[in-house]
C-alpha cells in the first residue's frame, strides 16, 4: 500500500511540475491580492484593470480566492522572490521559459495532491468492506483521468469536490445536517454543490429538518458571498460558465421561448424524487445530477471532476459498469481536447518548448478531412446516450433490489 | 487492479516523456528569434503601389518562413497580401496570403520553399498588397533602428530608406526530427537543471 501511494505521488509530481495550463498562474495572480490586502477581488480587479498586467476577473467565488491567496501567503518562502513578478508577467513566452516555473508549478498544485490523496482516503473510508474500499482506493489513485484533469490543467475545483465528497460520507453516516452544511461550504468556492440541495431535503425525516437541509447550505453560500455583492461580483461569479451553460436554451417553443433540455431533465429528476421515492438514495440522485450536466451542456473539462469519486464509488458498487464507464470517460475527455483551444492540448506543453505554438491543434488537424463540431457532437451524443442508459439503470436496480 | 497500474503509470510517463518528443517530430519549422519588441503606434500602411521593402540578414540555414504582426483594420482588406523574397535583385520565392485570414494585429507566416544556404546572407523582402484601395490597407508595425537577433538592417519605404525594419521572426526547416527532439528535450533540461532554478530565493 504505501509503496503504491509513493508511486501515485510521483506520477501526479510529474505532471504537475511539467504540463502547464495557462489559468493556475492567472488565477494565483489574482489570488496574490490577499497578501496586499485585498480582501473584495471582484471590485478590486474590475476597478484597476487599466492598470493590472491581466485583466481578466475572478469567476470563482469567495473562499478560493481566500484558500489560494493564504495558501500563497504561507508558501512564499518556497516560491521565492522572483514569484510574484512571474505571476504578473503578462508576456506568456518569458513567463514560461522562466527556469523557475518548475517549482512554482509543483508548489502551486501541492494542495491538490494533498486534496487528491485525502480523496483516495476518503473512498477507502466510504465503504464497509475494507476490499471494497480498497478497491476504491487504488481505482483512484491510478486512474488516468484525473491525474490529467487535476495537475494538467491545475483544477481547483479539487476543493469544492473533496468537500462534496465529505457531505457524501456525512450522509451516509445519516448526518446530513453537516452534509448540509459541507455542501454550503462546498458551494462558496464553485456553485455546482448548490445543485444538490434541493434532493437533500428529501432525505430530511421531518418539515423542520428538510427545512434546515434547504436552508443551511444556502445560508452558508449566503453567508459568504453576501459581504462581496456588487455589481463586479455578480459579474464576474453569476453570468460565468456553469449558470450560462447549463442554462443554455435547447429547442425553441414559439415566441422567444426554449425548452432547456438540461433543466427539464434536472426537473423530471426532482419531482420524481418528491412524488415517487420515498427513500431517495443521495448517490443515485447526485451522480445523475452531473451526468446531465455533462450529456446536455458544452462542459469544461475541469468539470469532470466534479463527477470522479462518484464514479469511483459507482465502479466498485456495480463492477459491470468499469468498461462502459471507461469508455464514456474517454468519451469525455476527448470531447474538451477538440474544442477549438490551444491551451487544452498543445499549449499544455509550453513549459518542455514555445516552438510547440506552431503545430496545429487537433481542431485544426482534424479540420483538415473532417468537421470537428461534428466529431465533438458526436462523442458528445455517443456520451449522453451511455449517461442516459446508466441513469436508467441506477434507478431500475435501486427498485428491484 | 495490476493491470490498471501499469496503465496508469506507461500513460503518464508517456505523456511527461514521450509526448513531447512526437510533438517535436511534427515540427515543420522552428523559430530562430523571439519577435522583438515594438510600439504599436509606429506603423506604415501598405496598399496599391504603396509598398514595404525590408533588408535582413538571415541568421539560420534552411530559411522556410518570415513571420511579423500585421494590422487589418476592421478586417477590411480582402486582396492579396504578396511577399517577395530577393537575393542580390534577384526574386527567388513569394508568398502570398488573402486578407481575409488577416486577423487585426495577429502574427502572420509568410511560408516559401527551403533555402538552404541563407546562413549570414543578406535578403531584401517586399510585402505588398496592390489589389487593397486606401480604405482596405494593411499595416505593419516599424521598429526604428536595427535589430541584431531577427537580422534586420534597414527598410525602405515611399523610395526612402531608413533604419531598422518590422519585428520579424525566422523560421528554419529543422535539419532532422532527431536534432528538434534532442533541441527541445536539451532546452527543458537546461532550464529545469539551471543553477538554482528550483531554489527558492
């Protein structure tokens, strides 16, 4: 065992310290303003982008900026001096030939490893068998996706996931009040947690306590981002990725009105739950969740993860599932890689050589004999009718068991 | 569970160790400099006979492309963008590319046939656009002394000559895939074995 979770580390080192995605080092850049004293980013950012080297905003909410910006502020002695003039160099070709990028790329992704590995533990802990568990362990741990997911692209959604996967364990150790709670906490660093609430309150034995299920993780998101309400806030957090594709409109019904195919199916899933499953099961219920997201929306990669340990756990539930759910995550992972960005497959590989910014990307290569919006809609279709089929099969199995 | 640690662990020392040494095999060409600095503010238009004439010194064998930034203002310019590569007077390769894959102010390859011998020789370059009316001109950015990494001597431009020239990057065909795998794998390890590159301070 510890040999494995040596070998699972220095595989993870590797890519962390080698493939580079351009937005850890400018999302650390915002993130560097709590150690000026900058508490209020979003203002903050939008006020001084005249000024500022990058100027994009901070779409992530409250507690990332404060976890990466405290996290810096404890890791400056290792990053050095010459870190912050790294993190504000605007120009991407001396920024990556900067011979220290090596390390602040492995200091900057060492909480996801710590996260990453508390994770493998948290699976080991999750089942009843310890084969089981341990089996869960090690499919974590050496699994290709999230390696590349997490230390690749630098993927803080690693904390808004180790937590969800806190409030997974709280449940079923039947304390879903501090489920309730790690969901709220969750949600303070990206919104995806919030989506889980509303089946919670089903899981709630009497009024009052699905009333705190509801409440609790809403008033702790509140709670959080309340102090930062403005304008620039709401800007930078609400109208970003995750509200603006989920809610993408999906066949239209007259008069400017569209049928959201994600909500609609979001919704079936709720009322199903309120009117014809009196012993919800969590799992089942927040597995199919994402697995709509992701069949019905032009998904980040680094949202993957957000689905990982579920799908762990589901593997070692249902082992006839590993080679179906194999190829749907390949599926899913490939689908990103041809999307028409450089810096999801070739620009990975500045940090080895900038010569690499003249080869074709596999969008463009593949243009060549082939449209790539329809391979991607492709996969994208191929993999919502397997999220589909499992969907199907979650509940069926969970009603003749 | 063996299996899939074996996996696990080929493809990921694939994709640290490998990978880039496939990318480096698909190089076509390689830069020779980094495009120098230069104020957006000083430019020159380019359009009908109004032409630009540059004078450089190759600095690699093997010249294959000659890149630059290029203003296309509200992508107006849909003509012919012509670049003619000179060698004692004498044209020995063009380019031409359409105005309308000219993005505003993106870098652009003017990509000719190999030539071989380019090594310290000096060239002269035109880039021209004789279809573009004054509403559709193309602009490129003018830096306005010489510049000794890109080569660039003196430019010509409305019959006068001046110092200096546009901010140009050279491009080499690599000699083999061998040579661009060990140049990329070389410059990685220098830059990740540097004398206290992974200390802090």
């Amino acid at each position: 065992m510890k040999k494995l979770l040596v070998l699972a580390i220095v595989l993870r080192v590797l890519v962390a310290a080698f493939l580079f995605h351009p937005d850890i080092k400018t999302f650390n850049f915002q993130a560097s303003f709590l150690k000026k004293g900058v508490t209020d980013i979003y203002s903050y950012l939008i006020e001084n982008r005249k000024t500022l080297p990058l100027k994009e905003e901070f779409v992530y909410f409250p507690l990332t900026y404060f976890v990466l910006g405290g996290y810096q502020a404890i890791a400056s002695p290792v990053l050095g001096s010459g870190f912050d003039a790294w993190l504000g160099n605007a120009d991407s070709n001396t920024a990556i030939l900067n011979p220290n990028v090596f390390r602040y790329l492995l200091v900057l992704k060492l909480p996801y490893l710590i996260l990453d590995i508390s994770i493998a533990f948290l699976l080991l802990k999750f089942f009843d068998s310890g084969v089981m568990g341990k089996k869960a362990f090690i499919i974590w741990l050496f699994n290709p996706f999230t390696i590349f997911i997490i230390y690749a692209f630098g993927n803080i959604d690693i904390f808004p996931v180790f937590i969800t996967l806190i409030s997974l364990l709280l449940i079923k150790k039947e304390k879903l009040l501090l489920a309730a709670l790690a969901l709220g906490i969750a949600a303070g660093f990206k919104l995806y947690p919030l989506l889980f609430v509303p089946f919670l309150i089903f899981g709630g034995k009497s009024t009052k306590e699905k009333v705190l299920l509801g409440a609790i993780p809403f008033g702790i998101f509140g709670a959080i981002s309340v102090p930062f309400l403005s304008q620039a806030f709401a800007q930078s957090t609400l109208i970003s990725g995750l509200t603006t594709r989920i809610f993408n409109p999906g066949f239209a019904v007259g008069f400017g009105e569209s049928i959201i195919v994600g909500l609609l199916l979001f919704s079936a899933l709720f009322f199903g739950a309120w009117l014809t499953d009196k012993k919800p099961n969590m799992f089942n219920y927040w597995i199919v969740i994402l697995l709509i997201i992701f069949s019905f929306s032009h998904f980040h990669i680094a949202w993957l993860l957000w689905i990982a340990p579920f799908v762990v756990i589901l593997v070692v539930k249902k082992s006839f599932l590993s080679w179906p759910i194999f190829l749907l995550a390949t599926a899913s992972v490939v689908i990103p890689l041809l999307y028409q960005d450089r810096s999801m497959t070739i620009s990975l590989y500045r940090a080895y050589s900038t010569w690499f910014d003249l080869l074709p990307t596999p969008f463009n290569a593949i243009e060549r004999f082939y449209d790539p919006y329809n391979l991607q809609s492709i996969l994208h279709t191929i993999f919502a009718g397997g999220a589909l089929t499992i969907s199907y099969l979650l509940f069926r199995k969970e009603k003749t068991q | 569970m063996k299996k899939m640690i074996w996996l696990t662990t080929v493809s990921v020392l694939f994709l640290v160790f490998v990978v880039p040494a496939i990318l480096a095999s698909a190089l076509k060409m390689i830069p020779v400099n980094i495009q120098p600095g230069y104020n957006s503010d000083i430019r020159l238009s380019i359009y009908k006979i109004r032409g630009f004439s540059q004078k450089f010194v190759a600095k690699t064998g093997n010249l294959t492309a000659i890149g630059t930034s290029i203003r296309n203002p509200n992508l107006k310019n849909k003509t012919d963008v012509i670049f003619s590569l000179y060698d004692n007077g004498n044209l020995i390769r063009t380019s031409v590319l359409n105005g309308q894959n000219l993005e505003d102010g993106s870098f652009v390859k003017f990509v000719f046939p190999v030539i071989p011998d380019s090594l310290g020789k000096e060239y002269i370059f035109t880039i021209t656009s004789p279809g573009a009316g004054p509403e559709e001109t193309i602009e490129v950015f003018i830096i306005s002394e010489p510049e000794s990494t890109s080569g660039i001597t003196e430019y010509i431009y409305e019959e006068e000559v001046h110092p200096g020239g546009i901010p140009l990057v050279s491009y080499s065909q690599p000699e083999s895939k061998l040579k661009t795998i060990n140049s990329v794998y070389s410059s990685w390890l220098s830059r990740l074995l540097s004398p206290g590159s992974q200390k802090s301070g």
